[in-house]
C-alpha cells in the first residue's frame, strides 16, 4: 500500500511562504499591540494605536453636557498602521471565505479571475463605506444649507465618525498596496489598479490634512455609489453574461457624479472659500485658505475628473465596437446561404454531359426499336 505525497511547504521567509500565510503574521503583530493595553508600561503606547487621537472638549451654551471634537496629528499615523493590518485580515477572510467559494463553483478564467476577486473585494469595501458615508451625513447640515462646505473655515474640529471615517478609508487604500504582491496581481493589472490607489489616497489624504473633510465627504459618497454599481455589475457579468443592465444604469450615474464633483468643487473653491472673512495661510491653526492652495485643489480635481471621463469614453467606444462585430458576425451567420444552379432540364436523363446507357433517347435504343 503505497503512501500519499504530501505538499511540501514552502521554505520559510520565502515568497511563497509569506504570501500564503501573510494574513496570519499580520494578524500576530495586532495581537501582539492589543496585549500590550494589558500592562501598564505599554499601554500608553497600545493606545495611541487603537484609539482616535486628539480629542478637544467644547462647552456650548446650547448643549449643557460637554461636546468631545477631534483634531489631527502625527500620532494618526500609528493609528492608520494598526488599522491597516485590520485591513489585511479582513480582505484575507474575505478572500478566504467568500470569493474562493464563488470561484470554484463558477469556474473563470485566468482574467476573468484575477477581475472577479478585485471587484468582489472593491464592491464590499464601497458597500461599507457608502452606508457610513451616508449615516455621518444624515446628521449634518448639508441636505438643507449647501453653505455647510466652506462656512466657519478652517474646520479643525471633527465628530469622532468623521474621523474614524477617514482614519479607515487611508488606511484601507494604503492596505491595498501590499495587496498587489500578496494576491500576485498579474503584471499587466498592476499600473491600472496603482493609478486609482495612488489617486485616493492623495485625495482622501489631502482632503484630512488641509481641514476639507466635510468637502470630502460630500464627493466621496455618490462617488462611492457609482463604483459600488460598477463593480457589482461586473459581478452579475461574470456569473452570467447575459447580465450586462447595470453597466447601463452605471454609466448615466458615472457621468452625474463627475458633474456633480465638479459644481461642487468649483462651488467650494471658486465661490465659497474665496469669499469667506477667514483668509490666509497658518499651519498652527490649519488654515489654508489662500489662492494657491484652491487653484491646486480645485486643478487637482478637474484634472482627476477629466482622466476619468478619458478612460470612461475609451472603456464605451471599446464596448460598442466589441458589441457591433458581435452582431455583424451574427448576421453572416444567420444570411442565406447560396443555392446551386440547377442545369438544363431538356438534357433529359443525362448528367454532367454524360448518357446514361438505359437512356431512350440514345443511339442504341433508337436502333433497336428500328428493328
């Protein structure tokens, strides 16, 4: 009876090693800053990586309990670091326990694969945040007094959803840059999904760091919508490809949103800041109202949004043509074929010119019936 081949590991510390197990070490290093909150001596240092930093109490005449604000510092680095591990779990389990389960029962190729798994990952993460983005601005001003964007700036002070919201959204798009080598992106993929992660992370960062989250959050929300519409489409595409409706409705809100980030945007840095009493430049008190700042935050935007719209028109022409050969190959199929000539029916029995020898109408026949 002969014994099984077991699969040999990989050597440790070796790539493959670390890929496969990536999630678990990452895993041991948030076990190991949640254990230090355990003894006093680390667990000043703990804290700073788990909790929100910077807090500020306001008194308002208003309100008799005290109001608990948040500012930024260099300590959300830290917090961002162990966030971003949290990250790298989550996707791992995710991966784990719900897109390679999908994936065998549908069995895609290479392409189709590699796609699957990073739209499965992208639609829960904007699904999440859409829901947190929207419940953060249900409580604020905004829906009644657009005003709300650029009134009382600098906005130093930030409700504790906000800056968790943002404290997880960098830390989620640094996360996804180790992702390129742990999930071993194919080559061809990797400067597409670069540019886009590069992109959020300047935006969503510059936005926290120059006092415009409240802007931020407004434009990532619908934005947020658009690609979870996207992506979730794509999903639907890749287990039936017959499902292709919600590329169409996808596409009308894409150009709705990059209409809507623009007016808001011109609205915000054309109009709004550059009319407000508080002008200036202060890194102490985080003002950044000045014309320099705008002009490049609001290029910055415009440029973003026309490299967008770029690659959405050439992503539709590409479309279309794939759709119009589709359709012109099943034309040739379905047009009726040529039919034969038929010949002479006057030749009477002969075929191809040749005379069949029972023929009536040959010499031979003829002769006999003569005698």
């Amino acid at each position: 009876m002969g014994f099984r081949k077991k699969n040999k590991s990989p050597p440790v510390l070796s790539h493959e090693f670390v890929i496969q197990n990536h999630a678990d070490m990452v895993s041991c290093v948030a076990m190991i800053i949640l254990l230090g909150l355990m003894f006093e001596v680390t667990a000043k240092f703990a804290i700073m990586f788990i909790t929100v930093q910077y807090n500020v109490t306001q008194t308002l005449d208003e309100r008799p309990e005290p109001l608990v604000l948040y500012q930024y510092g260099p300590k959300d680095i830290a917090t961002v670091f162990f966030y971003l591990l949290i990250a790298v779990i989550l996707h791992a389990l995710i991966q784990e326990y719900v897109l390679d389960k999908i994936n065998r029962r549908l069995h895609l190729s290479k392409t189709k694969h590699s796609k699957f798994n990073e739209s499965g990952q992208l639609a829960a993460f904007y699904l999440f945040s859409f829901v947190w983005g929207c419940s953060i601005l249900t409580a604020e001003e905004f829906v009644t007094n657009p005003t709300f964007l650029w009134e009382g700036y600098p906005h130093t002070h930030m409700a504790f959803q906000v800056k968790f919201f943002y404290i997880c959204q960098i830390a989620y798009w640094f996360h996804a840059l180790p992702e390129l080598y742990f999930q071993k992106v194919r080559k061809e993929d990797i400067p597409r999904q670069l540019y886009y992660i590069c992109l959020y992370i300047f935006h969503i960062t510059g936005a926290y760091v120059l006092n415009l989250h409240r802007l931020g959050l407004v434009l990532l929300v619908p934005h947020y919508l658009v690609e979870l519409l996207f992506h979730a489409s794509r999903l639907f595409y890749f287990s039936d490809e017959n499902k292709q409706k919600g590329f169409t409705l996808w596409a009308l809100l894409f150009v709705i949103a990059r209409l809507l980030t623009l007016t808001l945007s011109v609205l915000t840095f054309g109009f709004g800041l550059s009319r407000t009493d508080n002008q200036g430049f202060s890194l102490a008190q985080g003002n950044f109202n000045v014309l320099t700042v705008r002009m490049t935050c609001l290029s910055a935007i415009c440029l973003t949004q026309a490299w967008m719209m770029w690659k959405f028109i050439n992503f539709q022409l590409k479309k279309w043509r794939e759709q119009s050969q589709i359709q012109a190959s099943k034309k040739k199929a379905v047009s009726p074929k040529m039919k034969p000539s038929k010949k002479d029916s006057s030749r009477g029995g002969s075929a191809n010119g040749v005379i069949k020898p029972d023929d009536k109408t040959s010499p031979r026949a003829r002769k006999s019936k003569a005698s």
